[in-house]
C-alpha cells in the first residue's frame, strides 16, 4: 500500500512573547517531533487526552498551523512547509473538518453560498451546474437539497456536520483530516456521523486521518492508531494489538480509565501532574506519571518494538 | 438569491420595534433629502417661468439683463424683475421656491442696522451680514451632514482596512503600526488643522480628509479586536483549507461577521463629525466663509448677544440634529445586540 501522507519528525511551537518588543521568550511545545504516515484508503486515529497536540498537529499537516521543522510528503512528492504557494497546490487533495460544528460555517452565507464557494475555486464545475452539484452533495450526506438556501442557525449540530462534510466532498479531496468531527454531537448523532462518513470513504476513495479523545469510535473506525502524549506519538500500532496488548504505560492507563457499567472494575485514574509543556522534561514526559519509572526514564526513550506495534518506552509492559 | 442574511434581517426588525429610533431615521433622512434639494426649495430665483413664450429656469441657467429687455449684460436681479409690471405682462406661470431666500445674499436695504429681527420677510431674523438665519439654516444642515457623512465614510473605509489589516496579519505588523498608530494618535488635531489650514485652502473636501486621517484610529482599535478574533474561527480555517485568497477571507468571510462595531458606531461618528465642524467653524478654522455653517452662525450669535434669535434657533437646530442621530445610534446599537441574536 502506497502512503498517501508522510510526516517526518514535524515540530510545531506556540511562541510566548513579552517584554517591550514582542520578543520570543518561550514556546509551548505543543507537537515535538510527530512522525506518522496515512496509506491510500487507509483510516488512521490519532488519540490522547487533551492538550497533548493532537488538534495542533492535525493543522500543522494542512499548512495552518505553521511548522517549525520537519518534513511532509504527499503522494511522494515532498512539500515546502514554509511556502504559501506549496501549501495552496495541496488544496484540493488534501481536507479538513473541524469539531465545532457551530462556528465551521460561516453565519452570513447560505448553504449554496458555503458550499458553491470552493466548487467555483477549484473549477469542480461550471456555474450553470453549481445548483444540482451542490444539491447533489447535499443527497450525499442525507440531507434534503431544498436546504441550500437556509442560513447555517437553522440546523442542528448534527445536520452542520454534515454540510461540512458535504463541502469538502465537493472538491473531492483525497485525504481528510478528522479534527474531533463527533466529540460536540449527541452519541445517537455521532453514531449516524461515523456511519455516513465510512460510507463515503468507501464510495469516493478517500484517506482519513481520524483525531480524538474518544477511544470508543476510534477503536470503532480505525485500522492504525497513534497515541500521543504531551506533543509526542508515544505508541502506535494497529488498533486491534493497542487495545489488547498496550506496550506503553500511558496507552494502558488511557485503556483503564474508560469507564464501564461494570461496578467491580472501576476505572484506574492517572495521577500526578502533568508537565508544562513550555517546559518539558529533558527524558520521557510521562514520566511523572507512571507507575513503571525508572533511572533510565530520565533520557528520552528510542523507538522501539516490531514493524507493526512501536513504542517509545523504556519500560514497555508485556 | 437574498440581499441580508437572516441574521441581519432579524437585526432590522428588531431596530424597525424600537419606534424612537426608527422614526428619529425617517425624520433624519427625510430632513436630509430635503436639505438636498434646498437649491429648489430655499432660493431667491424662481425655479421657471415662461416669457414671449419661452421657457426659463433662473436656477439652472445663467441669463443677463438683456434677455428680459433690461440694458446690460450682467445677470439678471429677478427681485427686481419680478416687481417690474412691464416684465411681469409678458410672463406668465413664474413658480417660485417655497421659500424665497439665498443663504448668501446680505439684505442691506432694510432699515436699521443688521442683525435684524424675525419679520415676515425673514422668519428667524437675519445675521449681522443681514443674511436670511432661516436659509442659512437650513443650507448649514446640508453642509454639516454632507461633511459628516462623506467624514464617516471615510473613517468607515479607513478604519476597517487598516485596523482589519492589523488584526488579520497579526505578529509584527500588528506590533509596529499599533506604535505608529499610538504616535500619530497623539498629535494634537487642532493644530494640524491650523497649520495645514493656513498652507491650503480650507476647502469642504480637504477638510474632510485632515480630519478622517485623525478620527479613524477609534474604529481601527474596533476592527482589529473583531479580526483578531474572526480569524480563528473554524470557518475562516476551513476557508483557508479550502485555498480561498487572502482577499477574498478578508472581505467576503471576516468583514461581514466583523462590521458590528462599525454599524453601531457609525451614528455616533455622524455626531461627532457634526459637532467637529461646528466648532471648527465656531472657532473660525473652518469651512471658508461665507459658506453657510452652524458654527459660524454661533460665533455670530456670541457677538451678538443682543439678537438671540441667530444664537437660539441655531441651538435648537444642533439639538435637534444631534438628538435625532443620538436616537438612531441607541437604537442600532440596541439592535445589533450580541445578546438578542438566537443561536
């Protein structure tokens, strides 16, 4: 299988500025060092808790968030991370949906407006065409096309995520980016969202780079998974050997504290703090946390593991 | 396709509830449209008559003395002609404005010294140029309002792309013209005024531009708030995702979600467009007589103490104005309220 997106050891700081000039006086960490990869057709899942850079990342990799090094490559061509134009050649392959359905569509356009807009850019179709394309997209995500000319206020979360999802379909893009799509929807909801969006991966090809928190539709969706941690892939594997055989401590913990209606197996909860990540620690960032600590934790563990189930862990669980 | 978006249709109705503000608007822009169309309604020529069966119109067109068998070439005096028997035989349909003044023209043949009294000939009196207050009333409100309007326009256009600009580019951009706007907001205006007024002539149009250049810096403050923002919202990522220009998020993404504080500003940049020009002319810095202005009637009104009819009718006519306006703004703001927008 050929790998639609490379991303090799991306870094994307926030700079924290003070001081009379604006000068930079530190960052906060928030993607240190990501590497991953989406196949051609592929469902990847990035998970962790918040704050650990997933969302950040998830920008960084479409070019809006900006990248401090590190390098991307799509269908084997590499990008310029640092040039505008580099990033304006990838945009019609290469989408985003976002988790607030609420604030992605633009209150002042109709959904004609909001839809037709990148289909005119991209020269998806001819102007006498834009009505039954965009009324054709509409069918696609299974709403009624009468709806285009309604504001965004008059839907539900649910009825927005799919026009979001409508309008980059329209452009036909080859890889979507999953940004917590249904963490702000009602389970019911997130459920019809998931279904939808699995139907038209398959009908239209597409690659999905899954971010969320929520373990239970990742395992549900996804073929690969990155954990990440405090701006680092801390573990990543198939989905099925994570949740069986997590090898990171953090994996494990995140594995425990799912709760359950099972009362005798309360979930286990992490303690300690949780460093800053303007200022990490030198050796493994989960360190102050796990159970498992040792000497050697103080130096930054290497990748280790099989082809398949790698993990960043000096003392990996059995 | 709609022209407003439901939201802005729901703002409008909500400003059309609230009767003070909506009818202060009418009356405001009636008024206005009036004040346009002083030429015809407040004027010392007739607007037509016919005469040996043509047709004149004294307003439009400049006819000499000759032309109504008078002796010379200069232009006609219709006062004159229109008590003339010999003239008015051969003319026939004279319509006349409604009220029969020019704002310009001193009225030394009445007795007494000017300033003069209200009369029947001159409702408010006249000024100590023996001018019609009445006219000059009335041809001061369209010159204020004039001025005050292209004045918010301006502060409208320049306040939005520079504090947009900020705001959108962020970083040092921002960093940089935030200090320069911080040092040009400390030069003192009146000065500048004085200076370029004594270089220049004080006309209406250079006026405007010395002060839009000085009075922008509020909004941009307003816009750049707004941009900052807006332009980390979900919407404006996924337009910039979707390859959208620059340009394009600018104005057809981030501007309309971002005109708020202008649209409720906007009324209360009319009144301090129209107060900033009365007291420039008060002071005497202002439009270059004998143009027709408030200010100028109120410093009249000072020297004059003993004709309060200049220095009263003067008061009520700002007043009323300045209400009016003060009215609309409430109501706009009232009616752009973030808090009786439905999700």
């Amino acid at each position: 299988m050929m790998n639609l997106l490379e991303a090799h050891d991306i870094e994307s700081y926030f700079d924290i500025r003070g001081g009379l000039f604006g000068r930079i006086q530190s960052y906060v960490k928030a993607v240190n060092g990501v590497s991953l990869n989406v196949g051609e057709g592929e469902i990847v899942s990035v998970v962790g808790e918040s704050g650990c850079g997933k969302s950040t990342l998830g920008l960084a990799l479409l070019g809006l968030q900006k990248i401090r090094s590190g390098s991307l490559s799509f269908q084997g061509e590499s990008i310029n991370v640092n040039d505008f134009k580099s990033w304006q050649g990838l945009r019609k392959d290469l989408q985003i949906i976002f988790q607030d359905p609420y604030t992605s569509l633009n209150p002042r356009l109709t959904i004609y407006e909001s839809l037709s807009e990148p289909l005119l850019l991209h020269g998806i179709c001819k102007k006498s065409e834009l009505k039954d394309k965009v009324g054709y997209l509409l069918e696609q995500v299974e709403l009624k096309p009468e709806m285009m000319d309604r504001f965004p206020h008059s839907f539900s979360g649910g009825q927005r995520q799919r026009i979001c999802i409508a309008r980059v379909l329209g452009i036909e893009p080859k890889l979507i980016v999953c940004d917590e799509i249904v963490s702000a929807l009602d389970v019911s909801v997130q459920a019809q969202i998931l279904e939808l969006l699995l139907k038209l991966k398959e009908s239209h090809n597409l690659s999905l780079l899954f971010i969320s928190h929520d373990l239970a539709v990742v395992r549900a969706i996804s073929r690969r998974i990155y954990v990440m941690y405090l701006g680092r892939v801390v573990e990543e594997g198939p989905s099925e050997m994570l949740f069986h055989q997590p090898k990171h401590p953090y994996t494990k913990a995140l594995l425990d504290s799912i709760p359950t209606l099972d009362r005798s197996r309360r979930p286990v909860l992490l303690e300690g703090e949780v460093p800053s990540p303007t200022n990490l620690p030198t050796g493994c960032a989960f360190a102050s946390r796990c159970k498992y600590k040792s000497e050697k934790c103080g130096e930054l563990p290497q990748r280790s593991g099989l082809d398949d189930q790698s993990y960043y862990c000096h003392n990996p669980l059995n | 396709m709609r022209i407003f978006s439901d939201l802005t249709q729901a703002r409008l109705v909500r400003f059309r509830k609230m009767r003070r503000a909506y009818y202060s608007f009418w009356v405001l822009s009636v008024a206005y449209i009036f004040s346009l169309l002083a030429t015809l309604l407040v004027n010392d020529r007739p607007i037509y008559f016919s005469y040996q069966g043509e047709s004149y119109f004294p307003i439009f067109c400049h006819y000499t003395e000759q032309d109504f068998g008078g002796q010379y070439l200069t232009e006609a005096n219709y006062n004159n002609l229109l008590q003339n028997e010999h003239f008015l035989d051969k003319a026939s349909s004279i319509i006349s404005p409604p009220i029969y003044q020019n704002p310009l023209r001193s009225h030394l043949y009445l007795e007494d010294a000017p300033p003069h009294a209200p009369s029947w000939d001159h409702w408010l009196g006249t000024d100590e140029s023996a001018r019609d207050v009445l006219a000059r009333l009335i041809y001061g409100f369209r010159n204020c309002m004039s001025f005050s309007l292209l004045l918010t326009i301006a502060i409208a256009i320049l306040g939005i792309l520079i504090g947009g600009i900020q705001g959108y580019a962020g970083g040092l951009t921002d960093l940089i013209s935030q200090r320069l706007i911080e040092i040009w907001a400390s030069l003192p205006f009146l000065y500048v005024v004085i200076i370029i007024g004594s270089i220049y002539e004080r006309g209406f149009f250079m006026l405007v531009a010395i002060l839009a250049l000085f009075s922008w810096i509020g909004l941009s403050y307003y816009m750049r708030a707004e941009f900052l923002k807006l332009k980390n919202m979900n919407y404006i990522r996924v337009a910039r995702a979707l390859g959208l220009s620059k340009t394009r998020i600018f104005f057809k993404h981030i501007l309309p979600n971002g005109l708020t504080p202008v649209v409720t500003l906007l009324p209360f940049s009319l009144i301090g467009g129209i107060s900033a020009l009365t007291s420039l002319d008060f002071l005497g810095f202002g439009l270059n007589p004998p143009t027709p202005s408030w200010g100028e009637l109120l410093s009249q009104g000072l020297k004059n103490l003993h004709a309060p009819w200049i220095t009263v009718s003067t008061v009520c006519a700002l007043f009323i104005t300045l209400m009016l306006a003060a009215f609309i703004g409430e109501g706009v703001r009232e009616a752009f309220d973030p808090k009786g927008d439905e999700k």
